[in-house]
C-alpha cells in the first residue's frame, strides 16, 4: 500500500481516503475556492445586470454595432431538426432579429456557413448544409437584407461545435452560423 492512500473496512464496504501533504492540501483549498467562486450568483452592480455601463440591449455584449453585441444581443446561429432544412419558429425569430440589426447596420456584409451533423455521407451533409445556408439566406433577403451583402457555403459536417455519438451533439451540429464580414462596400 502506498502512503498516500489508506484503506478502512466499514460496514458499508470499502472506502478509500486520501491522506495529503502540504501543497496537497494548498491545492485542493484552491480547487474548491475557484469552484466556490465559478458558482457565485452575480449581484446588482457587478457590470453584468444591464445597470450602468454596460453595452448593447439589456448591457451585454459589447458596444451597439458590434460583432461581440451580434452575437450575444442577436444570436449568430439557428438550428435544424435532422435531415431538415426548415426554419422553425425560433429560427424565424432568430433571423428576424438578424436582419432588423443588419438593417441598422449596413457596413457589414455576411456570410452564411452551413452545418451538418455526423450522421449521413460526406457528399450529403455537403448538400444538406449547401441548402441550411441558401434558405438561411433567402429568409434573410425576404426581410430585406441585400443579396449583395450575403455570401452562403457548407461545412457540411466537417467543423461541428460537438463532439460525441449522440442526439445533444447532432442537434447543436445542425446549424446555419450568420458571420459577420466588415464593410459591406457602404
């Protein structure tokens, strides 16, 4: 046995405790500091209520007209139901919302990166993300966003976001990202 691990019989089993050394102890007191910290509800004047000087609508996400406020303000990406390439109802809010910010914003053009999940060949999820980012686009452009200002591709299913043999990944995986471009040519 080594030292530092001891094990007791009790009634209940085996248990194994740890015994640890100094630096051992100084380790895990900041272990369970950061972790005590990380969970720490945020409060009224910390910067992140919308009181004060914070940026954009509701004070997050960075100054009005950015891409940082894009993409936390708005949001940057939609999602499909598998082997779909139709807009659900909070896709469509989604998009709304991007193109009444695009609308104020007229210096940036986009880019319209289609996504599929693992699942299915890569020919396939070529084509499936190819027609994610064409109707992503034609949404967009039936709100009044210019088709000059809107470039699409697919990734297919070559950069998904995650990464594991199961429905929570495919479904994060299924996706049309608006990325924002800089100056549109305004």
């Amino acid at each position: 046995m080594d030292r530092s691990t001891e094990s007791h019989k009790e009634s209940s089993g085996m248990l194994r405790t740890m015994r640890l050394g100094g630096s051992g102890k100084v380790a895990a007191a900041i272990c369970a500091t950061l972790l005590l910290a990380a969970c720490a509800k945020k409060g009224p004047g910390d910067g992140m209520d919308g009181a004060g000087g914070g940026y954009g609508a509701g004070g997050r996400g960075g100054p009005p007209g950015s891409q940082q406020d894009f993409v936390v303000n708005v949001g940057d990406r939609v999602f499909f139901e598998t082997d779909s390439t139709e807009l659900t109802s909070t896709a469509r809010s989604t998009l709304d919302k991007q193109a009444q910010w695009l609308s104020r914003y007229p210096r940036y053009s986009i880019l319209i990166e289609g996504h599929a999940d693992e699942r299915g060949t890569r020919e396939y999820n070529f084509a499936l993300g190819a027609r994610r980012s064409q109707v992503t686009r034609d949404y967009l452009a039936a709100r009044g966003v210019s088709a000059g200002r809107v470039r699409t591709t697919s990734y297919g299913k070559e950069r998904p976001v995650a990464v594991c043999d199961d429905i929570s990944c495919w479904s994060q995986n299924r996706r049309a990202v608006t990325a924002l471009q800089g100056s549109a040519g305004y």
